[in-house]
C-alpha cells in the first residue's frame, strides 16, 4: 500500500512539470505589418501661425482676447440679451469704418471656424459689448471668451496683413496678373464685395483711431485663390489706371535709361509690381507738384541689387533714385552695431567719390562738391552720409557703415526735389525744436 502510494506521487512528481511547460509555452505565429498611419499634409493655404507673435506683446489692446474689464462685466451683459435687450444698431459683417465688427466666415474656407471678432485698441463700452454679444447670438453662437485667438480675432491692429499672407504659387501669379492688368488692361469679370460670406475673399475698412492707424484688414481663404479673386484684389489696390498701357511702357522705359545712367542700373533688371503716376508731392510737403512714373527693379542673375525711383512725366528726367548695394543691413542681423566713428573723417568722402564715380561712370571732374553730411542710422547699424553735388544740381546721398567701411545705399536726388527737401527739413526743425 505504501509502495502505490509513492509510486503514484512519484508519477505526479514527473508530471506536473510537463504540464507546466506546456501551460507555458510560447506559440510563434506569422508577424504582420503595423497599421498604417494615414497621412495628413499640412494646408499650404492655412492661417498664418501668430502664436510667438501674440506672445512677445504685453499690451492687452494688443492681443486677440478681451480685456480683464471686459471679461468681468460679460455674464451681466450676456444676462441683460437673454432677458430680450438689443443694440441700437447691428455689427455684425459690418464692413466700413469699422470700431467693432464681427464678421461672419464660410467655416469649410476657414479652417472651422464660423466668425471673426474685430476689435479696438481700447475697452468696449457697455454697448459695443452688448453689440458683440447680440452678433454672436445672431448666429446661433454664444460668446466664449476663452476660445478667442488669433485664429478668430484681431485687436488694435495687430494683425497688419489679415489672416494669411499670399502662399504658393500666389506671389507669382499675382505679379504676372498685375502686368496684365496694367500694360494689357485685363480685368476681373466680376467686381470684389467687401463682405466675406460672399465667396471667401473681402475687407474691412478700420477706424484708424481705434486701430493704431491701420485702415483696413483682408481676409484670404484657406484655400489657393484663383486668378479671378487675384485679379478682383490687384484692381481693389491699382484703380483706374492713370496712365494707358501705351505710356505706362514709355515712361518704364525712361525710367529705365535714367537709372542706367544715373545709378548704374542694368538696362536688363525686372521690374516689380510696384508703379504709380501720381503727383511728386509728398503730401504737398516739399511744394513739389510734378507729375511723377514710379516703379522698382531688381538685378537678373547678378549681385540682387535692387532700383527704385521716380521721373517727371513730362521731360523723362530723374527725379529721385535709389539702389542698394548691400543689404545686409537688412538681412543679417549680426550686422548691429554700436561701433562710433568719426563722422566727419575724410576717408568717407573718398569711399562716396569712388562709389559714385565707378556704379555711375561719372568723372570726377562732373563734382562741384563733396560734403561729410551727418552721421546716418541704417537699420540700427551706424554709418556716415556724405552728399556728393553735381554741377546740374542732383545730389548724390552715400551712406556708408562704419562696421564695413563700405557704401551700403546710395541715393539720387535733382536739384528741385533736393532743395525742397532741405526746405521741409529746416522747416520742420523750427517748427518741433529738438530738446537739448
């Protein structure tokens, strides 16, 4: 009996670890690929991201939100329109001289979102809020001033070019659609409408007062603008044409052979989308009311050198110009400085000299004068002006950095517009004396 006994918890003894091996063995099966992730490509045509830019102001007028004020006397305005008051008048999609305005947006061509909340570089009264809370109760919606961003609001200007910049290929077509436009006469086939409920595209004009001078916000679609919505926003910006395709290209073409001779300018360069024929007056500033061609030109293949400047319509002679030669001023920002040097060191005067006299190909024997003007602030980054006088009377302004002892901007005025000029200047000068 003892022996059955042993025998059989001997046999247990063997068994119970094949058992436990085979409660633990891992089965191999067939691997599988991991699911794919699908993919979502970043809208091209997206809002611009205004994040870091909100962040680094401090101003509460500046920021895409309500004020402190205006948070605290919200529940008892949003109390007061549930229990039936209205505004005297209506904001919403109010599109002209606008103090507050809240515009409605078509959600698909707006990432989602269905308004967009304009508002002052002040608190709102108690009936601009009332105003504000009635708009978004027009629209079904209930103001939460938690959800406000730069996605759905701008404040006291702070968004100087509305929702979006132009993206893609939109830079490229609008340049090309704006020579059509002014050497060809194209036009768009259907008017531009302010509101944006419309067709995506539309503006609103500000009150500069309430908006840090801004005088008007655009809003551009997350989505490509077609050529047609280009077309309607270049003839929103040029007007009628004062010119006729015919003389707009005569008077390029002066402006050209005056900035090839006067300023080195290759008779090859581009031109740019800007041009105007306007008065030469600077608001009447300078007494100075000839009728000018302007436009601007940047170098083809070469250094990047980029022309503007402005010719009297009626003799094709140069009023004013400009190139600069180096705009690292511009672009590189280890170019600040506050190196000082002595602005009245003859040495500018050679590095103006030989900067006019080579880009321009004058002799210098065509100088009646050479004067050390004044020290010249070039993007924060220091230098001297030195004036070179030619014996017609046209000014040539040099500026040069102290930090690469090189001429970075030289400037072209005639005789008129130079002495008008100066006049504003010593006019100005008396008028607001500077402290001492």
């Amino acid at each position: 009996m003892i022996r059955k006994i042993c025998t059989l918890a001997l046999c247990a003894v063997m068994v119970l670890p094949v058992l436990a091996m085979a409660e633990n063995t891992v089965e191999i099966l067939p691997t599988t690929p991991p699911m794919p992730r699908p993919v979502v490509e970043a809208n091209p045509y997206a809002a611009d991201d205004l994040t870091a830019y909100y962040e680094d102001y401090g101003d509460e007028y500046a920021m895409p939100a309500l004020t402190v004020s205006e948070r605290e006397r919200l529940p008892e305005i949003q109390r007061r329109w549930e229990s039936g008051e209205r505004p005297e008048s209506i904001i919403l999609n109010r599109t002209e001289q606008v103090h507050v305005s809240l515009i409605q947006l078509p959600p698909e061509q707006y990432e989602g979102e269905p308004c967009f909340l304009l508002l002052p570089n002040r608190d709102l009264t108690d009936k601009e809020l009332l105003q504000v809370v009635d708009s978004y109760g027009q629209l079904g919606l209930t103001l939460d001033p938690n959800t406000l961003s730069w996605h759905n609001c701008m404040r006291g200007g702070g968004i100087e070019v509305g929702i979006r910049s132009f993206r893609g290929d939109e830079n490229e077509r609008r340049s090309e659609l704006t020579g059509l436009y002014t050497r060809v006469g194209l036009r768009p086939e259907m008017p531009f409408t302010d509101l944006v409920a419309d067709d995506g595209v539309g503006r609103v004009t500000l009150d500069e007062e309430d908006f840090n001078g801004l005088n008007e916000f655009r809003f551009r679609p997350a989505r490509r603008l077609t050529d047609e919505e280009l077309l309607q926003l270049i003839a929103l910006d040029q007007g009628d044409m004062p010119a006729t395709p015919e003389e707009l290209t005569g008077y390029e073409t002066q402006l050209r052979q005056e900035l090839h001779q006067v300023l080195g300018m290759p008779l090859s360069a581009r031109r740019g989308t800007y041009e105007a024929v306007e008065p030469f007056d600077r608001g009447n500033a300078y007494g100075d009311s000839r009728m000018a061609y302007s436009s601007s030109f940047t170098e083809v293949g070469g250094t990047g050198r980029r022309w503007s400047g402005s010719i009297d319509i009626s003799t094709g002679r140069l009023i004013e110009g400009r190139v600069d030669l180096d705009d690292r001023y511009y672009t590189d920002g280890l170019m600040v400085s506050d190196i000082r040097m002595d602005p009245w060191d003859e040495k500018w005067a050679s590095i103006a000299v030989e900067a006019v006299t080579d880009l321009c190909g004058f002799e210098e024997s065509g100088i009646t004068e050479i004067r050390n003007w004044s020290e010249t602030n070039l993007n924060e980054l220091q230098g001297a002006e030195v004036r070179v006088v030619m014996a017609d009377g046209g000014v040539y302004r040099v500026e040069i950095s102290y930090t690469l002892e090189k001429v970075m901007t030289l400037r072209y005025n005639d005789a008129v517009s130079m002495t008008a000029e100066d006049d504003f200047y010593t006019h100005f000068m008396k008028e607001v004396p500077v402290n001492e």
